[in-house]
C-alpha cells in the first residue's frame, strides 16, 4: 500500500506519457519520509477505449488518478501528498492541457474499518536489508 491507479482516454494517444507520469509519482510516493514503505508501492495505468466526455461532442479526454491507502496516516500526510501528487500531473500534462480539451483529477481513497484492507507482502523485505530471495 499505496495503490495508484491512473485512468486515461484513448484520444490521449502517445502524448500521455504514462509511464514517464508513474515514474513521477511512484517517486513522490517513495520521498514522503517513511509515510509509503518504497516495498508497498503500486502503480498501474488502465487505458480507457470506451468512454464518454462531457456532451459527447468533441475529442475531449480525461485522466482520473486514485490513491488508496490503508487508514492510519496523519491529515497533514496525506494532504501534502495529495497536493504533491496533483502538482506533479498538472506539470506533466501542461503542454496538453494548453493545446486540448482535457479535465485531470485525482481522487484520495482511504481504507478504514475491520477488514476494509488485508495485505500479503515479501516485497519489503528487500528493502529492509532481510532480503529472502537474491
């Protein structure tokens, strides 16, 4: 945990960038001071091929980013890791945004609750210095 999902429009073709966006913000997850384990980072892209913009009219498009995360972390945490991550999809969309019709949103997910969120994970491991598997 973290989970980042990133949902984008068809039309935004190669411009997206995608990758190069997941790199951006699994980074941002990584630099928030221990509050996202680097081990429990996840990061995925579903491209949208059925969609519908607004009135349906024109080529808009769209990229709908969510983080979920189990409970526990502090307001002050997730607000500037919220406002981080948001500023870095506004800066990576920029030259988009300014040539198109384009709507950009990000949607912060918190898991709450008896068995709201269960987790299996070696993965930490390797960061820890306890690595299992070489």
């Amino acid at each position: 945990m973290p989970h980042l999902t990133v949902e984008y429009t068809r039309n935004l073709g190669e411009h997206a960038r995608i990758g190069a966006l997941l790199d951006t913000l699994c980074g941002i997850l990584a630099a928030q001071h221990g509050a996202f384990p680097v081990g429990g980072i996840r990061a995925r892209a579903v491209r949208l091929d059925t969609y519908r913009v607004a009135d349906g009219g024109a080529d808009d498009a769209f990229v709908h980013v969510t983080l979920a995360v189990a409970s526990g972390r502090s307001p002050d945490v997730l607000g500037h890791t919220v406002n981080a991550l948001f500023d870095a999809i506004t800066a990576h969309f920029d030259a988009l945004y300014r040539r198109r019709y384009l709507a950009l949103s990000l949607e912060l997910r918190e898991f709450a609750g008896p068995g709201a969120y269960r987790s299996l994970n070696n993965i930490h491991q390797r960061f820890s210095g306890t690595a299992a598997f070489h």
